[in-house]
C-alpha cells in the first residue's frame, strides 16, 4: 500500500510541477474555470473470494457528478459522487445476497492542451461505501479510504461545453476486502459537462 501511495503522489507532483511550464498559454478550463459534469459508464469487480466459482460485482453500471474549478497554471481542483447499482448473488435458494459501493471525494487533476482536446490525469481521495442487503432484510454499510487514479479525454466542442471518455481504477482499502474478496475496479465513463 504504501509503494501504491508514493507512486500516486509523485504523480500528483509531477502534474504540479508541469502545470508552472503552461501556465502562459490560455484554454477552454481557463478561460471558464468553474466545470460540471455527469458521468455514467460501467466497472467490473469481483466481491467474492477466490476460491468461490460465482462472482459479485458491487459495481456494474455507474452514475454520478463532478464539480470543479481548473486554477491559471491548469491545475484541476474539484469533487466527485458516484453510485453503482451493484449486483446479486445468490449463495443459495434462501440466501441473496445484493451489494453495491459508492465513491464521494475530492479530487485534483492537471489539464493538458491539445488542439480541441483536453487530457487530465486525475487522482480522487475519498470514501468508498459499500453496502450491502442480505435477503432484502439485513443492512449493512462499510466505509472505507479509497483513491482513484484516472485519465479524462475531453473533446471541447465550445469552450463551454466538453463531452469525453475516463477511464479509472478505484483502490478501497478494506482489511479483507468486501465479502473477503475485492473491492476495487477498474471502469469506463462517458462525461457530459459545461463550463461558467
């Protein structure tokens, strides 16, 4: 974990470092810096132990909302909120099993220029809740520290408006993970957003 957590902040040093070298040359996150967007897309994770041959995705299709605020030299400065429908498992015909996570958190990101596109490597830091409902009648919540280094491709249609693809994988750092499997996942996202 902590090999995982130095190569992350190296990474958001580097996009700090590299956003003084642009800081000159104006773009469409400059020009309007307040940005929010919906998201939606799917990831795939597997809750269960290794050892079972079924499998639980506590992700599936996924939905949420980014807001943020791209500071002069490019850095990307915001929060994020998704929530993942889940999926079910059925151990057997009297037990099911239905688990899903959500992600709130803040995130930090550095916009690189390319013509009409805009790259941002991204990292988020915040809580990955995953909850889960055994036979609809026993509830559970578990939180749990999580980041999500991710990479946007934004295609700026004006300078206002912007549609793109992310791709991201989220770290949940439970003892065991969820159901003593995994509860991180790697997804795919389309965004939708404008910029004021």
């Amino acid at each position: 974990m902590r090999k995982i957590l130095v190569g992350l902040l190296s990474c958001v040093s580097l996009m700090a470092a590299a956003s003084s070298a642009y800081a000159g040359e104006p773009s469409p996150s400059t020009k309007h810096p307040i940005s929010v967007a919906v998201l939606g897309g799917y990831a795939i994770n597997n809750a269960l132990d290794s050892h079972t041959n079924d499998s639980l995705n506590l992700y599936g299709v996924g939905f949420g909302v980014r807001a943020g605020y791209t500071l002069p030299m490019k850095l990307y400065l915001g929060a994020m909120f998704q929530y993942n429908l889940g999926g079910t498992w059925r151990y057997d015909p009297n037990t099911e099993y239905t688990g899903r996570v959500m992600t709130p958190g803040a995130e930090i990101g550095f916009d690189i220029d390319a013509g009409r596109f805009t790259v941002r490597p991204s990292l988020g830091l915040g809580a990955g809740i995953a909850r889960g409902d055994l036979n609809l009648n026993d509830k559970g919540d578990s939180f749990n520290f999580a980041i999500w280094p991710g990479m946007q491709l934004l295609w700026n249609t004006t300078d206002q408006i912007y549609l793109g693809t992310e791709i991201r994988y989220t770290f949940i750092f439970t003892k065991d993970g969820t159901g003593d499997g995994n509860a991180n996942a790697f997804g795919g996202y389309a965004v939708v957003g404008y910029r004021f």
